[in-house]
C-alpha cells in the first residue's frame, strides 16, 4: 500500500461517498427551493460499483470513508453497504453524516454492520424553527436518533450547526451549553454558496467564538476522532466539544485530506469547485482495478490548491444537496 498525496504534498487518504441524492429534508442552505431533478435508477452507482472504487482507493492509502447523500438513509438496505466496506481491508474508520430522522430505526443495525460513528445535521433546538429550516417537523425524530446512536456505540455523535444569520444564530450558546451539562459534540459550520441557494449572510466563526466567550473561556483541545479540518475546543469541566469548521472566513483548504464520489459516480477532487472525473463509465465499460485506481490518481492530482469564494467564484454544477457536504 502506498499514500496519496495531491500536487500540493496534501496527504488524501479520505473519501466521502454519496449514496443517494434523495433526501427526507428540503433544508434552506442545501437545497434550491423549487428542489433538484432526481437521477433516474440507473445513473445511481450499484452497492458494488461502489465497493469497487473504495476498494482501490483503500489499495492507493485511502483509510476513512464517510457515508453522504442527499440523506444516506432513505437507500434501501443502506447497512450491506456498511458490512461490505467495513470488510475492506486498509479501511480504519466507516463514518455517516445524516440528518438522523431515520436513525433510531437504524442505530443497532448500522453498528453492528462496522459503521463506526455519525455526524447528524441539527440546526436549531427550537421545534418551530427547525420546521421553518427543513420543511418538516422532525425534530423529535432527531433526538431519538441521536440517543439511539450514543445508546448503540456510534460514538462520538457530533452535531452539525450550519450558522445563518437571522435564522439561528441566536441559538448558539443554547448549543455550546449542551456540550456542558449533556457532553454534546457540537461543530459550528459557516454556511457555504451553492448553485439554486438563496443568498444568506454568513456567520463567521469569529462572531460565534465572540458568543461563546458570554459563557466561558474556551480551551484548546484535540479531535476525539478524524483529521478534517475543524478546530476543536471546550469549556473548562465539560466533556463535550465544540468545533469550528471555517470555509469562507479562513483558508482551511491547506488541511484538506478528501476526495468526494457523487452518487451518479464521478471523483470530485474540491467541493467548492465543479470540476469532476467521470468514474462511473469506465467501471461500467469493463474497467480493471488498475483503471480504477488511475483515475483516483487523476483526481488526487487534479485537486485545487484551493476554492475561490474570494474571487466570487462558487460552484454553480450542483447543489450542496447532491454533492454531500
């Protein structure tokens, strides 16, 4: 086994896989409001297309794979994918990101398939407001779902706060003081443009940090789990964390360890950049491993220095819907 590494000398050796572009959610920063166009069945990577390309990813030093859709949870039987990619050797951590309606139903199921941890969307603690978010009253759901997955050893659990200003940034240390008296696992993310968005003023990390400070000094502190690129911190006593994913109000780019793998099979090497290598093809027309790992190599070497959100540059191909995050 050898290691990835982009013209830059980033280490890769992540690959996120989305696995569907349906999604239970219509949220207001990841789909367009008049929805997306649905990919006929066909178009859609087979489970063991799938397997294939992280297989040779894991032969090239690919070692973290993460779960996306839409919502990964709505493909039918979604745990035989986990059990055949946690079978795969050189693969050390199986992770999901999900909005978590559907998670308490697939916890047990989905850890006892090799499926490591999961990031759950949760955007606003109020019932009323996450409504106006997702466009369904779900927040109930999530909640289950998540004690579910801290019951089930999907461990850590951490919560995805998108911050947007006038919707919920006036529940941020509502969710800073869970991670103190419930050790909640919070990460702070700056909204991100995407084609068919609306326009919505980003929160910057450093107006949430000047937030937190109300409650506490924070401290640093190491990930429990990964290498992407949050920051984490926490207040003196608590067990929880809180992260800051920084997109648009820092360059975190230098750090970034991933490759992305859309759901109707093309490498995305940046996701804040439409360029992609179609993989799906060459699989379907008889494609060997070693052919399969070459375009892998092409998207490696393929990947930007950097996005271009300072140049007014966004990506304009796909919402965030379909690309998975």
């Amino acid at each position: 086994m050898r290691g990835l590494c982009d013209s830059t000398q980033r280490p890769i050796n992540y690959l996120r896989i989305a696995v569907t572009d349906r999604c239970n959610l219509r949220c207001i920063y990841c789909m367009p409001p008049s929805g997306v166009k649905l990919m006929h069945h066909d178009e859609v990577l087979r489970y063991e297309e799938i397997v294939r390309i992280a297989q040779a990813a894991a032969e090239l030093g690919i070692s973290k794979l993460r779960l996306t859709g839409g919502e990964p949870l709505v493909r039918e039987e979604l745990p035989v994918l986990v059990r055949m990619l946690a079978s795969l050797d050189g693969i050390d951590d199986l992770s999901m990101t999900t909005n978590g309606v559907l998670l308490k139903r697939y916890a047990n199921i989905l850890k006892s398939s090799g499926l490591k941890r999961v990031n759950i969307s949760l955007d606003s603690l109020s019932r009323e407001k996450y409504q106006s978010i997702t466009g369904h009253d779900s927040l109930g759901e999530v909640l289950a779902g998540m004690t579910a997955a801290i019951s089930a050893g999907l461990d850590p659990v951490k919560l995805n706060v998108v911050v947007m200003r006038g919707v919920n940034d006036n529940e941020i240390l509502d969710f800073a003081k869970m991670t103190i008296s419930d050790g909640w696992h919070v990460r702070f993310i700056e909204k991100m443009p995407f084609a068919g968005i609306p326009e919505m003023d980003s929160v910057s990390t450093g107006e949430v940090q000047e937030q937190l400070e109300a409650i506490g000094k924070l401290e640093a502190c190491p990930p429990r789990t990964g290498n992407g690129p949050a920051k984490y911190f926490r207040y003196e006593g608590a067990t929880g964390t809180i992260g800051f994913i920084s997109p648009v109000s820092e360059h975190i780019c230098f750090s970034c360890n991933r490759l992305r793998l859309t759901v109707d099979g093309k490498l995305r090497p940046c996701l804040l950049n439409d360029y992609e290598i179609d993989i799906k093809s060459t699989l379907r027309a008889g494609a060997v491993m070693d052919d399969i790992k070459e375009l892998i190599q092409q998207a490696v070497a393929a990947k930007p220095k950097g996005h271009r959100l300072d140049d007014g540059i966004s990506p304009k191909g796909r919402s965030m819907s379909q690309v998975g995050g």
